[in-house]
C-alpha cells in the first residue's frame, strides 16, 4: 500500500525518479574522487572499471531523464542500466573475490592500467585486469567491516533494482 501511494505522489514521476539515479551515480563518484584524493586511496585497475561502469549508468539515468521516454523507451533504459549494474557488480565481485583469497594465491602485481592501455591492444588489457594484481587484492579501506568493493557491489544492485522500478513501474 505505501508503494502505491509514493508511487502516485505528484513528483514521482519517471522523469524525477531517473534524476535522482543520476545524482546518486554523481555521490559515488564524488566519493570515489575524495578517497583517491584527500584519503590516497589510488584505485587499482578493477577500482576503474567499477568507476567507469558508475558514469555508464549516471550517463543512462541522465539520457533517460532528458529524454523522458515513454513505456518502451523506458523499458529499454530499465534494460540497459540493469545491463550496465550487473556488469559492474560482476567487476566488484571478482574483487571482493581477490581480496578474500589466501596471500600465497594472490597474483603478482602488474604494470599500470595507463601503461597497459597504452602499451597492449584492448582485449589482452581486458584479460589482465580481469585476472587481478596483488593491489587489487589488497584492503585498504574499509567501513562498517565491509571494504569498498563490496560497498560498490551493494550500489550496483541498489541502482539495477531502483532502474528497473523507476523506470517500469506505472506512475500516473
């Protein structure tokens, strides 16, 4: 019954609803930017692409609040944010599962993200980012007991979830 009534409250709109998820994508960021910069937190590899897959959804929550498409377009958007956070939370799950090995399994470090986007063609910078470095199993930060991969796993499903009502549940 709440939902009904929050969902028939005069701002909620689909418009506003895609608002709100861009500017909670924009929050990530700028907290990912204060850990890096102020706490020196330097992001590993698997850190980037986790960032890149929280600007892909901010992008699409914005393009869907200028747009403000109707049922199908909004289906579409609902599909490639989900799309896009799962993504993501595959990239933060393989780094919570290389934080969580033992120290003996942990791969060696490896060069740069810079050095290898440079250096290699994409896809063989694809398989060694994915197959992890020793800074990407180590546990720098943590809040609550949880380290910042997991807390990226948790947005991820928090804004796949929230795009998918947000953009197909029926608002008057």
């Amino acid at each position: 019954m709440a939902l009904k009534q929050l969902a028939n409250h005069s701002l909620m709109t689909h418009r506003n609803i895609n608002v709100a998820g861009f500017f909670s994508c924009v929050a990530l960021m700028l907290y990912a930017l204060y850990a890096q910069i102020f706490l020196n937190l330097a992001p590993c590899p698997l850190c980037v692409l986790q960032r890149v897959g929280v600007v892909v959804v901010g992008l699409l929550f914005l393009l869907a609040a200028i747009q403000n498409p109707g049922v199908t377009g909004r289906r579409i958007y609902a599909g490639l944010m989900a799309l896009v956070s799962f993504g993501g939370a595959g990239v933060a799950a393989r780094h919570i599962w290389l934080q969580n090995l033992p120290a003996e399994d942990v791969p060696a470090c490896g060069p740069g993200l810079d050095f290898m986007l440079d250096t290699f063609p994409l896809s063989d910078v694809l398989a060694m980012v994915f197959s992890g470095s020793g800074e990407c199993a180590e546990i720098s930060w943590m809040f609550l007991g949880l380290s910042m991969p997991v807390w990226v796993l948790i947005a991820f499903l928090g804004l796949s979830i929230y795009a998918i009502w947000g953009n197909l549940v029926s608002l008057r």
